[in-house]
DNA sequence: CCTACCGATCGGTAGG
DNA sequence: CCTACCGATCGGTAGG
C-alpha cells in the first residue's frame, strides 16, 4: 500500500512558494539560487525537489496561482451585478486590496514569466488576457457611447498602468495607503485632473 | 605621444550597448551570457572586455544613458515654458515618442536595475526621482487648489503608470501607436473616463 | 610600449 | 533526507 502524503505537504509547499515568490521578486529568478531558496525555507536543497520538479515547476505555480486569485476577483465582483460606476470602483478596490499583500507574486509575474516554457507561459498569458478582458467590458460598459472598439482594451491598459505599476513605487506601511491609492485611481478614471481632490469625504467643492 | 582612442571606438560601444539592451530585455541580465552578447555583436567575447570593464558596467550604461535622454527630454520641454496644460501633454507625447525607440532600454531599467552596484543604483534613482519631480510639479501646476501635497507624487505615479507600463503590452508596428495611445493618455488625464473619445480631431460632442 | 584583438582556458558556481 | 558530488556553463582573463 503506497504512503499518502503528509498531512502538512500542502502547507510546507505553500510556505515554500512564498519564500520562493519573496526571493525571486528580489534577486529575480536566474540570481535566485535553489540554495537560497533551501536557506531561506531551513530546509536542504534536495528537500525542495520533493516538492517541486524544478525551479521552473515554482516560478509557474507562483504566476498561475496568482492569476488565479485575481480571476477570482473578477469572477466575485461580477456575481454582485452592480451598476457599471460601482462595479468598476470596486474591481479598482478589490484588485489593490490584493496587491497590498501579493507584491512579491505581482513582481515575479511582471518580471520573470518570460522564464517559462512556452506551454506553461501561454496559460499564465491566456488568464491575464481574460482579466484584461473583464475590465475592458466594465469600461465599456461605463462608456456605452465609445466610437472605437478598438480603444477598449487601451483604456483597460491605462487603467491596469496606473494599479499595476505601484510594484515599482508603493510600499505596504509607507506613507500612502493602498485605500488611498485606490480612491486616488477611482478619482482618476471618473474625471482626470479635473475636479479638486476632496478624496475621503471632506469638505465639498462648493466651498 | 600616447596613441589616440580608435576614431570607430564610441560607434563600436554605442552599437554594442544597444545590442546589449536588446539582450538583457529579452532574457533579463542574468540570462543573458557574455558569449551571447559577443556572438550578437559578431565579436570575440574578449572584446567586449576592451569596451566595458565588466557585465555590471553595461547594465550601468544603460540605465544611466536612458536616463539621460530623460533627463533632457524633461528640460527641453521645460525651457519651453509652456502654459500648464500644455507642458504636461507636451511631456506626455515627448516620453511616448520616446519610449516608441527605447522599448528595450526601458524594460532593463525597470527590470534589472537591482542588479546594480549600490553606487551605480543610487545613481540611476536619483535620476528617476529628478523626472518624477518634474512630472509631479507639472501637475501641480495644473492643479494650483490641490489640497494635500502628499498627493503630488502619488498623482505623478499614476501617469507613469499609464505611460510606463506601455513596456508590457504596447509594440512598435502594432494596432495602437504610441501617438496615438500619448493622446488618450492626456484624455484620461484631463478628464478621465467621463467624456466621449473624439481622440484625433474627428466630429465633435455636439452630434 | 601602446592599442587592438585572437584562441584557449581560468576559478567558481549554477541547477540537479 | 542528508552529504557529496556530477555535467554544463557562467563571467572574466591568461599568454602571445
């Protein structure tokens, strides 16, 4: 009779992807070495292969499981059917709320998918062009006058700019918060530079 | 009287940093090898040791001259003392027509500047802060009732995001041009969503 | 005695 | 599940 795993196999390889995503999101994935990996885990370097093929097997299962989080997102916030300005403000709250704990998988994903064979790569691709995809429907559904298509997917992409480059900036505990932010996006979406910012409720523009 | 530097020295370095740039783009500075690099350039990989002292110094040149051409971009538009309005697009359609050449420069400096040296990349962020800066205070200039100043950075980080995060998914020769996608970047800037996208001159709202 | 450049190989370390 | 290793390849440099 074969041995089942153990118990614990699904929380150590948990506890192992996320050292790996910390490790790789910082000395990115060729500096990485497995033996830092080890290290890093307190386990020896031959104890990560029981878990993991190779270090490619991580770098997918970091990048498709994190995928995976944010399709979820947008499959939750679609089930509540909210009206186009509140759907796309929440889909804006949601997706920071996440990063705010995942920068380490949203830096390995950024950085380091090119890493992967081309089978394991086109999934992760596949899921980001449909997350993409739902928020190019949201935008339109905003805009239901927009001339060209063709400018959905754009426009999604400008959005995704401005969430998805606080990788490089915006820092969990630092002086702007990740709600702030969010609001300060949502701000920018609805009217650009135009109005003044009276972002948490304060006092109104008629003052 | 000491022999002068070959009079090709500068071209040969200059068309070696551009291929290195395409190299270290493609498969990230780690994963790219000297004897790749050398064979790109179609010289031994001892010569590349004649035009750059070492792998990391390459990265250096890159990121730094990049930052440069910033740089510059910044200050000419700044002696041009236009209105405010006009400075930010100004800014906005010079950093596009910037990026539409230098995709591959751009994704080594957000890519593998961490492999820098703590000199070299103290260097190349106090250069990037200097551009931030200038970007932050051309939005205020727009925006002279802005409440909290904590919000001018941040505010200057969500338009490099739009911009900036181009490196992902925008291609020289594709669908969207890079002017093109510059004019619904200062559309969502000034109004955001809210108006209808008449983005090159065509019919305007009033139909 | 400089520069420009080659074929061959160095000491270390990567993933496995 | 450890120590002890491997085939290969890395960035960088030797002599000439």
């Amino acid at each position: 009779m074969a041995r089942t795993r153990s118990a614990t196999f699904d929380q150590q390889r948990a506890s192992i992807l996320q050292a790996a995503a910390g490790l790789f999101a910082e000395r990115g994935y060729e500096g990485a070495s497995m033996a830092e990996l080890a290290q890093a885990c307190g386990v020896s370097k031959p104890l990560l292969y029981h878990y993991y093929r190779d270090k490619q097997h991580m770098l997918f299962d970091i990048a498709d499981s994190y995928m995976d989080r944010l399709r979820t997102i947008v499959e939750q916030v679609r089930e509540r059917q909210l009206p186009p300005e509140d759907h796309l403000r929440t889909l804006i709250a949601q997706f920071m709320q996440e990063y705010q704990h995942s920068q380490p998988q949203h830096m390995v994903l950024v950085q380091d998918v090119k890493f992967l064979a081309d089978l394991q790569r086109a999934q992760v691709l596949g899921k980001e062009r449909a997350v993409v995809e739902a928020f190019a429907q949201a935008i339109a559904a905003l805009k239901p006058r927009l001339r060209k298509k063709a400018l959905r997917v754009p426009l999604a992409m400008i959005l995704f700019g401005m969430i998805n480059w606080t990788f490089t900036w915006l820092k969990p505990g630092g002086r702007m918060g990740y709600k702030e932010f969010a609001e300060q996006v949502v701000e920018m979406v609805e009217h650009g530079l135009a109005k003044g910012n009276v972002p948490t409720g304060a006092a109104s523009s008629s003052n």
